[in-house]
C-alpha cells in the first residue's frame, strides 16, 4: 500500500498506536514499551498494524519470499531432561526410545541430497551418559560423505550438554564443532528467554544466560544462528516483547542472527497441557496472537534481522501463507521430516514440496525464491514454473522417508543404555 494510503488508515486507529507506527515508518527503532502496546491492538487497530508490519517488510527485503530445501534429521528422542512443553523425548526406560547410528544418519542425508537437499538439520534430545565427541563425530561423518552440504545442528541446549560431557569450555567446544565442519546452529530451546518462566515450564533447561552464552559464542566464532521464541503457553506479550528487546541487543552487537522464527506451542500432545503439570496453560496461541507476533517481530526486529519466518508446520501451510501479509518473508524449509511438532500433535505432515512452496507465495502476490541456510539467494523463479524437484514426485512422505511413530515404534534403532550395552557385551 502507497504511504499516502497508508495515512489514511492511520487516521482512524487509536492515537497512541498511530503515533508508534507512524514513528516506524518514519524509520524510528521501537521500544519495547512501544511493542507492548501493539500487542494490546485488536480490530482496526490490529489491521493498520499489519498494513504497517507489510509495508517494512517491503522496503526491508522487497517481495520475494523464500524458502530452504532441507532435511531435519532428528536422530535420538531419548533425553534426560523433562519438559512439559516436549511431546517428542521419552525417558531410556521408555519402550519407545530410538537412537540412529550414524551410518543410518548418513544414509538419510544421502536421501536429502538426492532429493535436492541443500542443507540437514539435525536436533535430538539429550541422551544419558552421552560421549560428549558424538555431536563433533556426527559432524565430520556428514560432513566427509557430503562437504557441500550445510550442516545446520544442535540446538544451544546440545551444545552446552556436549561441553558438559567432553569437560571443555563451550567456547571451545563450539571451535570444535567449526573445525569438524558445522556451518550454522539452530537458535532453538529459547522458548521465553525470561528465567521465570522457563524455570515453570523446563525446569533444569538451559537458563537465559547459558543460552546467551552459547549464541554469543557461536557468533564470535563466526558461526551464524536462527532465533526462536515459543509462544501460547503461560507467557503474556510483555515476554514476547522483552524476548525480542533480548535478541535485539544481541544482533546489534554480534550481527550473527540469520532470521526469527515464531513458533506457537503445539499442545495437543504437551505434557505441561494433557497431564495438567502446569496451571492455566492456554491451548496454544489464538490466530490473533500468531499475526501480532510476526507484524510486531517485523516492526521490532526488521531492520536488524532482515528475515522473519513464518513456520507451515505449527501455523499450517494457509495460515503461513497469509502471514506473508503480516511481516514474514519466508517458509521455512520443506523438512522431509519432522518429528518434535508431530509427536506434539502438529496437523499438517512433514514435507510440503519445493512446487507447493512456491505456489503458496505466488498465491499471496510475491515472487518465490529457493534459499541457502544463510539466505543468500539460489534461485528466484520469476517466470513459468516448469523446475520439477525429486520431491515435487513424491506421493506419502511417510512411506518414502519414514515418519516419527514408525520410528519410535520400530525395534530397528531401539536405544540401549550405556550400561545395559556393557552389561550385553561382558556377556559375549
């Protein structure tokens, strides 16, 4: 919409909010204060909001809209730690605890290479007595099988548990995460970066300055990461907006941010929600709430982030699509996989193709665009869309790659303890 259309509109909202986006516009940084506030708009309000959030977007990173082709590999969801947020971890007792060798990890990133992958990633949980070389192992098997494939692995979380285990400093286990070819890291176990509200909903996960540790560490190193908050459970906007003010202050000083990612809590599933171990847990964010967050992230984070994701997996691949008019500029990835949202009753499967991607943001006006990890541009696909990708051919993803519930439920990779693998090999 022209700037002369978009006074219009602010003409007739609240005064108090015009004043904000007007100052937005005008090239103003937000405070966090001033978010807040347009976490409170509803109605007309809300609309001229992501009017704004729109035009940003624009003049930010113009009208295309991008995606990554990827493959998560999530390669154990036996963990240690208990959170109820988490639909996905089961305990080393539980019969369905898989742990993939590494020989399987490499297969199933041949797979994605196959299918025109240009980048794994790989998150798992946090398993007992883990050898803390195992992420850099992973790393360098990956990597010497595929060198040009991005390697985009182990959440903050992980990290920190592979120092613990291996008695290094993170820093230098990050070093060693680099040298064994790891490119990015995934800025995920964010959730709310507020201490108390991670200390109800994960109590024992990494806290906010462990996290921040991690992130800045990573960035020093010159190791790029995503960002992520986790929203619809007990949290209230006044978190939202301190967790962007949080990574913010970060970008400013690092730069090492690549994109935010919104993602509201799937809580079908969720532990905190079916078996009430936590009080007055909301069933997930409300379709309100998910267009403030990606328009007040836009108008908070745009001009130091550049990228804000909207993700089909949580939202479905509609609602992502109309959140291209509310500040996000891109997809995500067409995951092949997915197994955390899907054990928590995500509705909407594990692989939407390169070709449903692009359709998606030509439906919505824009220009697709097929992305690295970095967000340096591969492909822009302005014209007649003929490109036919390996996995634009594929009918069942399920059948084809394999799903979360047959790979929990399988004998195939079941997980053994550290202690009971001794115990079976003294016995031979």
């Amino acid at each position: 919409m022209a700037r002369n259309g978009l006074a219009a509109v602010l003409e007739h909202i609240d005064p108090k909010v015009s004043a904000i986006l007007h100052r937005t516009l005008d090239g103003e940084e937000l405070s966090w204060s001033d978010g807040l506030r347009l976490c409170e708009t509803n109605g007309l309000d809300l609309q001229a909001m992501g009017l704004v959030a729109d035009e940003m977007r624009r003049r930010q990173v113009g009208d295309v809209v991008t995606y990554v082709v990827n493959r998560n590999i999530n390669f154990t969801n036996v963990c240690i730690k208990h959170c109820t947020f988490c639909a996905f971890s089961r305990e080393y007792r539980q019969e369905e605890g898989y742990f993939l060798p590494t020989e399987e990890i490499v297969r199933r990133a041949q797979e994605a290479v196959d299918m025109g992958a240009t980048e794994v990633c790989m998150q798992a949980g946090l398993p007992p007595k883990m050898d803390g070389n195992l992420y850099i192992e992973l790393t360098k098997a990956v990597k010497k099988a595929f060198p040009t494939l991005h390697m985009h692995a182990f959440s903050p979380e992980e990290v920190q548990y592979g120092a613990i285990r291996s008695g290094v400093p993170i820093i230098q286990y990050l070093k060693e995460l680099k040298d064994a070819g790891l490119d990015t890291l995934p800025g995920t176990s964010a959730e709310i970066l507020d201490q108390e509200i991670r200390d109800i909903i994960a109590p024992g996960r990494i806290t906010v300055q462990q996290w921040i540790e991690v992130i800045t560490s990573a960035h020093s190193l010159g190791i790029p990461t995503t960002s992520t908050i986790m929203y619809g459970h007990i949290e209230t906007p006044v978190h939202w907006v301190k967790h962007m003010n949080l990574l913010r202050d970060i970008q400013k000083e690092t730069g090492g941010f690549t994109e935010f990612v919104p993602l509201s809590l799937i809580h079908q599933e969720a532990p905190m929600y079916t078996r009430k171990l936590v009080e007055n847990v909301r069933e997930g964010a409300t379709g309100t709430e998910v267009v403030k967050m990606h328009a007040v992230a836009r108008l908070m984070l745009g001009p130091t982030f550049r990228n804000i994701q909207s993700s089909w997996v949580k939202e479905g691949p509609k609602m992502a699509q109309y959140l291209l008019t509310a500040g996000a500029n891109d997809l995500g990835g067409t995951l092949i996989n997915e197994s955390i949202s899907t054990s928590a009753g995500a509705q909407y499967g594990q692989l939407v193709p390169p070709k449903e991607l692009r359709r998606l943001i030509r439906d919505a006006g824009r220009t697709p665009a097929e992305r690295s990890t970095t967000y340096t541009l591969r492909k822009v696909f302005t014209g007649a869309d003929e490109e036919v990708s390996p996995l634009d051919l594929v009918k069942n993803a399920d059948e084809r790659f394999g799903s979360y519930r047959k790979l929990a439920a399988s004998e195939q990779f079941r997980y053994v303890h550290p202690f009971e693998r001794e115990k079976q090999q003294a016995t031979h």
